[in-house]
C-alpha cells in the first residue's frame, strides 16, 4: 500500500485523484457538486458537501461549505486513507470548491492528523484565463503560502503544458498535467522500493524531502548524450524549467534529493556542486543511485523552494492594469439603470371601448328601413 495518499477537492483536484487511483494510491474526493464526482468512477470515496449544487467560481462558497461542515468532512478523511505518511490535497486555485475550500481544510488538517503530513497538489491557470479566475488564483496561493504546518506545495502549472502543446485544446493540457504531476510523484515513490550496493533512496529519505515547507518540483533528465559534467549539470537544470511545475525563479532549496538510474560510467559526471550552483546548495541531500543497462536518467527533487514570485506576479498584472475598470464593473452592478425617453408616450395605449347595454327592440328598430 502506497505511503501517501491524495485527496481531491473540487473537479480538477477529482481529476486528479481519479488518475493516482489509477497508479494504486489511496484516493478520495470532495465536492459542492455531486454531478462532478460523479465522473470520477475509480475514486470510491466520495463526500459532497449537502446543501450545494456547485460554487460557481466562487470561493467564498466553498469556504463557507467547509465552515459549515468541517466536523463531517474531518471525519471523512480520517475514515477514508489508513497508514499513509503523507496526504495530498489536490485542487485548481482558480475555481469556487476547490480554491475556496482547500486552505481552510488543509490548516484544519494538519492539527487534526498530527502523525501525517499535509501537503497540496496545486493547479495554476493557463496566463490567458478571465480576471476571477486570476483573483482566485492569487487569493487561494496567498491563503496556502500563510499556513504554517503545511508540507510540500506542488504548483502545477498548465501554462508549461501549454508552451509545449500550444495547439492543444484546454481538456488536453489538463489531462496531460493531471497525469504528469502523479507519475512524477510515483515514480519517486517506486523507487523507495528498489535496492543498490550503490546508495538507496528510501521512504523515510522521501518523506524528509516532502515533509519540507514550501514549493517542491520533481523533474527528471534523460543524459545519454552528455559528455561532460557541465552537460550534465545544464540537463538537469533545464528539466527544471521545462517540467509540469512552475520553475524555479530564485535560490533557497532546503532539502533535495538526486536518484541516478542508468550505467555505471555515467556516474563520473555527476558533479554536485555544478548542478546546484544556480539554486544554491541544498541542507540536506539525499541520493539514490541504481545501476542499470538502460538510458541514463537523473531525477531531482527540490523542497523548500519561495512560492515563484515572477510567475504568480504574471497572474495578477492584467488584475492591476484593468484595476479602474474592474472596479467600476463591480461597483455599477447594483446600481445601472435605463431611463426611457418616451415615457410619455405611455398615455397613448389604446383604450378598450365601454360597452353598454341596449334593448333588442332598439336595435332592430337601428336597423328599420
């Protein structure tokens, strides 16, 4: 049974869960609508909060969903993932259920399982979605930023799925993220369970690596063709610009580890110092090496990482250019009118006639030649 569980909230974080489902984790979901869930037939666990039909992209609902039923849903989770060492709550950040309820939950949760870890799965919008969205973008990252007890952060980003699917529709970046995200987490998790004479990567190292505060990404970079340690250390470097997550923008990685596969004489061009030399040498590093006639491959794994100011900064700059308009969208909602000018042309509806009665002997007489 895998050590770490991933519980959705809303539709993407459903999606999401239906997918680590898939690959054997311990799943379950949570919903305002039942008619979402629903879709998610490999998820068994399921609990939509009574009372709603959706959120609506907005977050206040699904706050107030959690408020209203915190009691429940604790109870729910607790009933639905069994010895597991770390939970992910996974969600979009720019829907209503999700966003709204996520932070909220995720704080409760970390005081009410004090013997797991409480991380996120965080889906970040494509740079091109309407301005709610990015407000609830912002919002819901800066409320996750702010707890305290929190472990890994996952941000997946769909604008990196974009770039390289620029043609893709927006169910096909989704589902190529939502898949991404798990096998990186899986993969990792897989390797727990090998051996080496060489060095293991094993669960306790992982969970010390996600147990982190902060953001962490998981890459991983094929290095067939590398002739030199400075080859090597660039792969590396660009994997973690070109992966699911938001890149790296600055310095500051606590924990990492680094897990090589692949033959014995590529080994020599592993040079640490080189590889982390633009992010800065981590605390602590935990390595995993595994010998094997196959493609070499690096995978990094970087916790502690500052929340990517420059990318979160990208959502929220149309917000403050169109600052006057938006305001005043919001402001006129309640109060714009329509004056007519021909009002007074309402006293010129036709009248019905009066009708009054006659005699039958008056009107045959009317009509007396």
């Amino acid at each position: 049974m895998k050590s770490i569980g991933i519980l959705g909230v809303g539709q993407a974080g459903g999606n999401i869960a239906e997918i680590a489902s898939a690959l054997g984790f311990q799943t379950a979901l949570i919903n305002t609508n039942q008619h979402d869930g629903l879709v998610n037939t490999r998820v068994e666990k399921k609990y939509f909060v009574p009372g709603f039909k959706g959120a609506g992209q907005d977050r206040s609902i699904g706050l107030r969903a959690i408020q209203d039923n915190y009691r429940e849903i604790i109870d729910f989770v607790k009933q639905s993932f069994k010895d597991i060492r770390l939970l992910l709550v996974a969600f979009s950040t720019d829907g209503g259920t999700g966003s709204g309820m996520s932070p909220l939950l995720i704080d409760l949760l970390v005081d009410q399982l004090p013997d797991i870890n409480i991380g996120a799965i965080a889906v970040v919008p494509e740079r091109n979605v309407l301005a709610g969205n990015r407000i609830n973008t912002a919002e819901c990252i800066q409320e996750i930023s702010k707890i305290e007890g929190i472990s890994s952060v996952f941000l997946v980003d769909n604008d990196q799925m974009r770039r390289s699917n620029p043609q893709s529709s927006k169910q096909k970046i989704y589902l190529a993220s939502n898949h991404q995200v798990m096998e990186a987490i899986n993969r990792v998790l897989q390797v727990t369970q090998k051996s080496s004479f060489y060095g293991n990567f094993d669960e306790t190292d992982l969970m010390n690596i996600l147990g982190t505060r902060g953001v962490t990404i998981i890459s991983s970079a094929t290095i067939t063709d590398a002739k030199s340690t400075a080859d090597v250390s660039s792969k590396i470097q660009r994997s973690w610009a070109n992966s699911v997550f938001c890149p790296v923008e600055t310095t500051g990685v606590i924990r990492a580890g680094l897990i090589f596969e692949g033959p014995e004489n590529m080994t020599r061009l592993i040079n640490m110092p080189l590889i982390f030399e633009r992010i800065g040498e981590p605390l602590q590093l935990f390595e995993g090496t595994y010998i094997l006639e196959s493609d070499p491959t690096i995978t990094t794994i970087l916790a502690g990482l500052p929340f990517p100011t420059r990318r979160l900064s990208a959502v929220e700059e149309s917000i403050e250019k169109n600052k006057d308009r938006l305001e005043n969208l919001v402001n006129t909602e309640h109060t714009q009118k329509y004056e007519s000018r021909i009002s007074w042309a309402s006293n010129l509806r036709t009248k019905k006639p009066e009708k009054q009665a006659a005699s039958i002997s008056s009107k045959l007489a009317k009509y007396q030649r």
